[in-house]
C-alpha cells in the first residue's frame, strides 16, 4: 500500500476529530477558539546585521535580519528613505519548500508584512534622507521561514518589528563627489510604531485565532488584521475561498483588537 493511501484515511479521520472539537469548542492541541500559541520573541541574535530577530510560535519558527545601506529614493518618494522587505521559504522549514526564486507565497507574504509596517508608518522614513531627492537609507528587511507549522503571517510581523525596533542605523558622510562613508558611530533606527497582526481563520463557522497548518489546510477562510498602537486598522488580508459574514468581521476585528494590545504590551513596550 502506498505512502498517500495510508495518509488519506488517516488524514479523514484526524479531520473528523478536529471538527468534533470544534463543536465543543475545543482545538486539537488543547487550545480554546481564541487562544493563541506560546510565543517567543529573541533579540539580536545575528552579529554581522543592523537589526534581527526570530520568533517561534507554537512550531512555527521565523527569523529575521535587517541591512541598512544608503542608496537611492524611489522617483515619487525622493524626500523618504526606502523600506523593502523580502521573504524567504528555507527548504527545511516544509516538504513542499522548494529552492529557487521567490513563489507567489513568499511574494505574498512580504507584501503583507511589508504593508503594515508601511501603512502604519512604524518607520518614520522622512528622518532616512542624507541628500533630499539623491541619496536616503535603504533599510532591507530580510524574513527566513525555518519552520512552517502555520500562521507564517504574525510570526513574521512580528519578528520583523523586532528586528526593526532593535536596529541601529549606521551614521555615515556624504563627501562632495558623493562617495559614502561610515563613521563607526550608531544611532537607533527611528521606528515611531508597533503594528501587530491578529490572523483568525473560519472553520464551519467558528472563528479560530492564530491557526495551525492543521487548521490552515482546513480552513474555509482567513484574515489577518494589522492595528497600530492606537488600535486603528492599517491592514487587511484576506485569502481562501470561502467568505466571512459582516458580523464574523466585526468579531474578527474585536478579537484582533484585544489580542495585539496584549502582544505589544508584553514584547513591544519599552
């Protein structure tokens, strides 16, 4: 008998159970509809960068590492640094990750992470600018996924906000001919904001928060909401076929709400 032939049964009856729980408001690792997974936020951990962090949530693990670099604005920001953000799936992390160029997940995800960051504007880009419309800080914020056990989305929010938070932007000199060159001397990275992501998905209509892959693979739908620290929305995602009543987004948003002040408070506060 084959490996997909074992797996099949197994896989129906491991659903089965999942959504017996579910009815009683239970998950298949213990946890409540609402209750997220332990996370563990570590600072500082790559010596050669400007600013890194990793996170582990449940099983997921990310890292992250911030580059700063002084290059060119875009043509219609010349008056602000640059932000990009790059996200990258390790082989390791999945059987179904593959080496090579970024694929329309990995491209997906930066994009969101890099959106609430930018829509909140967590970076005050303006202080970015050594000569106004010629030369800014281009700060390059890289995410390596080293395990995917779900939720990839706030696991990689927030370890790049810490990476961001804990960066030091390298002081540098403009000489006449434009050439650039370090002094040695730091000062922190002007980071003015702590948007926190919530991803809550819609399984047979329960709303479940910070999903497994189980739960992931399951679900009909999810939705990631970004606030900034005054609890105003600045991003939203939605992916997955299925769709959310009006009232379930309201839910979501009461839920994503009370759960980022509950993370900023307890990793992004100083």
């Amino acid at each position: 008998m084959s490996i997909t032939s074992q797996a099949e049964p197994l896989a129906k009856i491991r659903s089965k159970q999942m959504m017996e729980l579910l009815a009683s408001g239970k998950r298949i690792d213990g946890r409540d509809l609402l209750a997220q997974r332990e996370i563990t936020l570590e600072r500082g951990i790559i010596e050669k960068a400007e600013g890194s962090a990793s996170v582990t949530l449940g099983n997921t693990r990310v890292l992250v590492g911030v580059k700063i670099e002084a290059g060119e604005p875009y043509p219609d920001t010349p008056n602000q640094g640059v932000l990009t953000v790059n996200a990258e799936f390790v082989p390791l992390a999945h059987e179904f990750f593959e080496p090579g160029p970024p694929n329309e997940n990995s491209i997906e995800l930066a994009r969101i992470v890099d959106r609430g960051i930018r829509e909140s504007k967590a970076v005050d880009l303006e202080k970015l600018v050594l000569t106004p419309g010629r030369l800014v800080y281009v700060v390059f914020v890289d995410i390596y996924i080293l395990n995917h056990d779900g939720n990839l989305v706030d696991a990689s929010e927030y370890a790049a906000l810490a990476a961001l938070q804990q960066a030091k932007l390298p002081k540098v000199e403009v000489g006449e001919d434009g050439e650039v060159k370090r002094t040695g001397e730091f000062e922190k990275l002007p980071v003015v904001d702590t948007p926190i992501s919530v991803t809550v998905a819609e399984i047979d209509g329960k709303l479940l928060v910070d999903p497994n892959l189980e739960e992931e693979n399951m679900a009909q739908a999810k939705v990631t909401m970004t606030l900034t620290k005054d609890n105003k929305l600045c991003a939203v995602q939605k992916s997955g076929a299925g769709t959310f009543a009006f009232n379930q987004i309201l839910e979501c948003f009461k839920i994503a709400r009370e759960k980022s002040s509950e993370i900023r408070r307890k990793f992004f506060e100083e």
